[in-house]
C-alpha cells in the first residue's frame, strides 16, 4: 500500500482501475457467507524444496486450511516433495513461468480463489508468521473481524553464526535476530477487497490494521509492532545457504540480460545478518513440528 493518503487514491482509482473499484466493491457487498477454507497461503516459489516440508507442516500447525503455490521457474524437486499435499488436495499446484511475475502471480491467486477462502496470507518459504498471544495463526485472526488486510511485520533474522548448512529444522536452527522491528510488511487480508496487489501488501477497499487492529493510512505508519502477530523472516539462514540463494539471483539476473544487482553481493549477506538478540519464541512449535516433519 502506498506510503500516504493522496498517492493511496491516485493508485486506487487510477492504477487499479475505477471500473474494478467498482468490481471489488459489489464483490465485498456480495461475498459470500461461508467458504471451504478460512485461511489459506499463497507463495512463489523457486527452488525452495529442502525447506517445503517444515513450511507446510507449520502453517498446518498455524490452522492454515488450504496452500496456493506457484512454481516461477524452479527446477528442483520441490514438486515431488509436495506430491502428498499435492494428491491430498491441500496444495493447489501452478507451474508459472517467466520473471518478475510475483505481482502477477499474486493477482492470480486472488482473482482465480477469492471466494474459496476467508482469509489469504502471501508469505515466502522463509517467512514464518508468528502469534504471539494465541494458540496459533487461525485463532489470531479473529482478532480483526471486519478488517480487510492485516500487516505482520518482519523480524529478521540472522545466521546465528552458522557457516553451512546443517540437517535440522530453520526454526530451530536460527535464534538470534534483530533487536528491532521492521517496518516492511507482510498481509493477511481479504481477497475479495483486493484492488490488486503490491508484493508486501495491497490496496483494497475497507479497513487496513496493523497487528494491533489499529486502522492505518498506509503502509509506514506506526506504531510498528510485533507483539501480537509477527513475521519471522530467516533471510539469509548460514553462509552456505545464503550463497547458494545469491548464486540463483544471479542466473536468473544474467537469464533475463540485466545488470546483476548489488542485492547479490556479499555486502546484502552482512547487512542482514542479524544477531542481536536471542530469540526462543518458536521453540513451543519444535516438538510437534519435528514429529511431523
């Protein structure tokens, strides 16, 4: 969403479109009662499979009823990891082709399931939402009934000194993290309220909260906590999984014939690795996310 008022209409009417304005608008004063799913996820990804199974087991944990994942150009065997949850009918599998499609991919799932689901999270296979004061994440949500979108914020977190890539689960592995919180959102919203999608967030129509269930007029706009529901974002894991991370921008910046980003220099590894402070918030989940995984 954008970062002010003024620029939040431009995009609403202009951008979005006045005519799907409109749209949402009768879709939000039409929606339906009831729906197969009251939460459900929806990740791009690429080349993620050794971490795919400890994501889905936890968002199972979370409550989390349904999974729309869209494969951009992955070669790995994430596919035949998901085989069980693909059969089983919990994921919905897309393979989606081509660059810079996530906005793309995002629209899609909204337009294409929004009257399947209640609520649509967009989180990444290192992104772990966290409640902090309830059971898990489909409890949390009732929180905001009425609300059209809810920002999580990141917290990130480091590589806990680790150098390589050791067996073991990512919410285990990684306990220290920044001692702040950051002002980049993830969203939990409803789909039908979507005018479309910017990556971290929307522009929808209703009411926008912060994890406090406080209305927000963008984005930016404080207080920017975490004390209620979070985003647990383990950016760059070891050394060795960071630069097996970096290596796959790079082919896919050199693929499109583009300048390769300074995102892929070692100088993104030392900016985001964080270590501040020691964090044992997800350690209620281990056990019973071990057994499953």
């Amino acid at each position: 969403m954008p970062r002010n008022r003024r620029a939040y209409v431009r995009h609403l009417l202009l951008d979005g479109g006045i005519l799907k304005v409109v749209k949402v608008w009768y879709q939000m004063h039409h929606q339906p009662t009831t729906f197969p799913y009251t939460l459900s996820l929806t990740m791009c990804v690429k080349d993620e499979g050794r971490y795919l199974k400890e994501w889905i087991e936890y968002y199972l944990l979370q409550g989390v009823e349904h999974f729309y994942l869209y494969n951009n150009n992955g070669t790995d065997n994430s596919q035949d990891i998901l085989a069980p949850y693909i059969q089983s009918g919990l994921v919905t599998w897309h393979e989606y082709p081509g660059y810079k499609k996530q906005k793309e991919i995002y629209n899609h799932a909204i337009d294409t399931y929004k009257n399947e689901t209640k609520w649509m999270g967009f989180v990444d296979a290192d992104e772990f939402i966290v409640p902090m004061q309830d059971p898990d994440l489909k409890t949390a949500l009732l929180r905001y009934q009425g609300a059209s979108q809810v920002l999580v914020r990141w917290i990130l977190f480091g590589s806990s000194g680790h150098k390589t890539y050791t067996d073991g689960l990512v919410i285990e592995r990684f306990k220290y993290r920044s001692a702040g919180v950051s002002e980049t959102p993830k969203c939990l919203l409803n789909p039908r309220s979507v005018v479309y999608m910017v990556v971290h967030s929307a522009v929808v129509l209703g009411k926008t909260v912060n994890e406090q269930g406080m209305p927000v007029p963008d984005t930016h706009t404080g207080p920017i906590t975490a004390d209620i529901l979070r985003c647990h974002h383990y950016v760059v894991k070891s050394l060795e999984e960071y630069l097996r991370k970096k290596n796959r921008w790079k082919v896919e910046q050199e693929q499109q014939g583009q300048q390769v980003y300074h995102v892929v220099d070692d100088t993104y590894f030392t900016q985001h690795d964080q270590n501040d402070v020691k964090d044992d918030t997800m350690d209620r989940f281990v056990p019973l996310l071990r057994e499953r995984v």
